[in-house]
C-alpha cells in the first residue's frame, strides 16, 4: 500500500480494456473486436514503414512537416491548421487537458470515444453525460445540459458502437447554437468509410470556425493501428495551444512516413472503402435475415442486438449466450455491455471468409432450438 495520492478524478476511472485478442487453444483466431482494417495498409506505407527503419537512431522530424502537407493537399485544408497525434487519442487527450479541468464541466455524448471520459476526469472535470436515445449523437439532448460551466462538448460521428452518423443539418445546428467559447470536438475516426451525402465530418466547420476541432486517425480505414497516428484539423489559435503542450516528439518517424503513404495512395483507399462496403451491406441484412436487430451502420463496424435477454442466465438467445458460441467457433466479436445498449455485440467487418465464418456461426447459433 503506498501513501500516495492520486489527483482527484483519477479513481473514478476504469482501466481501459482492450478488445480480446486470443482465445484459449485456438491458434489463429478471428479477430474482429477492435475495428482494424483486416485489408492492412498500403504497400507503398508498408514500404516507407521499412525504409524508415534504416533511420532508427535519428529522432523523428518533429515538425510534421511531410505528413501535414500531404493531409493539407488530399483533403484542401489549411497546412497551418493541422496537428498530428500519437493516434487521434492522443489529441483528443491534449484539447482536454488544454480546455478542461476542475469545475470545468464537459459534455460527452452517450457513444462518443470513451478516452473523452477518462481524460477529462483525470483532469478533474465534470462529465455530462449527453443520451443517445436513438443511438446518435442528439443535438437537443447536449444543448438541454450547457451551462456557464461547460467548456467542450465531444461527439463521435459515426460513432462507436452503434456506427451511425449526425447528418450535416444537425451538425450545423448543433454548432450554431452553442457559444463560441464553448469548444466542439467532432470525432471522425471513421469518416473514410461513409459515402453518404448527408454526413458531414466537420472539416469545413474546423477550416472556417474559431471552436471546431475534427480529429481523424489512420487506425481504421487506413489499417496503421499499430504506428499510432492520428490528425487534427482547427483554428491556428487551438492549433497553437496544443502546440504548447505537445511533446516534441510525440509522432514516431516510421508513422509519419507510412501515413504520408497511405494518404497518397487512394487506389488501396478505394479498394478498402470497396470491399468494407460491400461486405456492410451483406453482413447486416444476411445478420438481419437470421433475427437479428442490426443498428444501421456506416461504418466498419456492425452492432447488433439479440433477441433474449441475459437475465434470465438460461436465455438462449442472448447476447452472452452468442459471445461464448463466437468464442467456441474461433471468432472475437467485441462485447458492448457498459459501451453501449445491452444485449449487443459489436463486430468488425473481416476477409471475405472471416465474415463467412460469422454469419455461419450466427445462423447456428440463431437456427438452434
Ligand atoms: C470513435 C473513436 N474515436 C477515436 C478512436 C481512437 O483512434 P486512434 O487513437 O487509434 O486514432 C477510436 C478507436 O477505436 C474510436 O473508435
């Protein structure tokens, strides 16, 4: 036992949990719990990745130079209003530690990213807690809780688990009724999957406004989860205040040429987006077909929900009953509980026959009397 005390805040928080990742005496298991690209990332950032490895002593280019212009010319933004991260986590960690801490409050929407919840309580921050009752980020509900004492409101959009979306209408209306000295975080980490005409990921309110942040991350659709790197675009004058806080070396040289890569390469782009789609498509009304609740995602990510109930235990058909049949046939889906509605579980879309794999054991375990 030791006689020291942490910072207020910090016991309220849970240690984050990892999706599982391997399954007693299954030797390769299918993963499908933590949302990664099963496609991986581009050859040419594969590449890069290796070429940097020649270079291990030197320390990366602090600056971020080469990777910001790539993000300024694909997407035509501001170079001098983008950051980048060690994954978007690591951004969303430092507007919260810059904006927010005691007596500060916070709203953090139902399923925005759950590392809003535990920086700004490290800080010693007020979380509100925005609902979702239908299972997107709510404008009424985060404009019903700012007061005085609010200082961010974080969304996720899509979000996570339920993959759904805010569209542009309720973006800009959202934006248009808080105050400029309120900031909003627009969490887009999986923007590179939606191709619907009415999302909006915020880029054009974090190019033109003084209090819109939108991060986004290589992790998903570009398959560098393991490199951690993420980006951010806002005002030059938030972009200078993490600046203060940024350590210097916080992005790592191979990710920074890797992501340089892959953001140029929008063949392998195309093809991820493709074959994600495809499979979204397939997975959630052949998951449908079987009785299964499907939460309509854009993502590459599907929520669904059982039809019994855990309780009682003997329920056949439930969430947890599905998650141990999963676990039995070699697959790992990625149990919501506390993340998200009850009764759900949460599944990455894979390869072509890890997704087979699913929807064969979900139609025994759904056809079992
Ligand atoms: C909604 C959401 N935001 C942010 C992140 C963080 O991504 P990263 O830190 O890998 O960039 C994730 C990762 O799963 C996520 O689901």
């Amino acid at each position: 036992m030791t006689d020291l005390t942490p910072r207020p805040g910090i016991l309220k928080i849970q240690p984050y949990k990892q999706g599982k990742s391997e399954i007693d005496n299954i030797a390769d298991p299918i993963k499908l719990s933590s949302n990664e690209s099963p496609l991986g990332p581009s050859p040419k950032a594969i590449e890069a990745y290796m070429n940097a490895s020649k270079n291990l002593f030197r320390y990366p280019d602090g600056s971020q130079q080469q990777l910001i212009e790539a993000i300024a010319e694909r997407f035509g933004v501001t170079k001098s209003k983008l950051i980048c991260g060690n994954g978007s986590d690591e951004l969303i960690q430092m507007l919260i530690r810059a904006y927010v801490g005691p007596g500060d409050e916070i709203i953090v929407s139902e399923m925005a990213f759950a590392m809003c919840r535990v920086h700004a309580l490290a800080q010693g921050a007020e979380v509100i807690n925005a609902p979702e009752p239908t299972l997107v980020a709510d404008v009424d509900e985060i404009l019903s809780r700012v007061t005085e004492k609010t200082k961010m409101i974080a969304i996720a959009s899509p979000n996570n688990p339920a993959g759904k979306y805010v569209t542009r209408d309720e973006l800009k209306r959202l934006h248009d009724s808080i105050p400029d000295n309120v900031l909003l975080l627009v969490d887009s980490a999986y923007a590179d999957y939606v191709i619907n005409s009415d999302y909006d990921c915020g880029m054009e309110l974090a190019e033109t406004t003084s209090n819109v942040v939108m991060t986004r991350t290589f992790s998903k659709l570009y398959g560098l989860s393991a490199v951690r790197i993420g980006w951010a675009l806002c005002h030059e004058d938030i972009i200078g205040i993490l600046q203060r806080i940024r350590t210097p070396f916080n992005t790592n040289a191979p990710a920074l040429a890797a992501a340089c890569e892959a953001i140029k390469d929008t063949d392998h782009e195309e093809m991820v987006r493709n074959h994600n789609n495809k499979w979204l498509v397939k997975m959630s009304t052949e998951l449908g077909n079987l009785g299964l609740d499907i939460i309509p995602s854009v993502t590459n990510f599907i929520l669904m929900r059982f039809p019994d109930s855990d309780y009682p235990s003997n329920s056949a058909r439930s969430a947890k009953a599905a998650w141990e049949h999963l676990l039995a046939d070699g697959i790992i889906p990625r149990p919501v509980g506390a993340g998200g509605p009850d009764n759900c579980l949460r599944i990455t879309i894979g390869l072509d026959h890890e997704n087979e794999a699913v929807l064969k054991s979900l139609g025994a375990f759904m056809n079992k009397s």
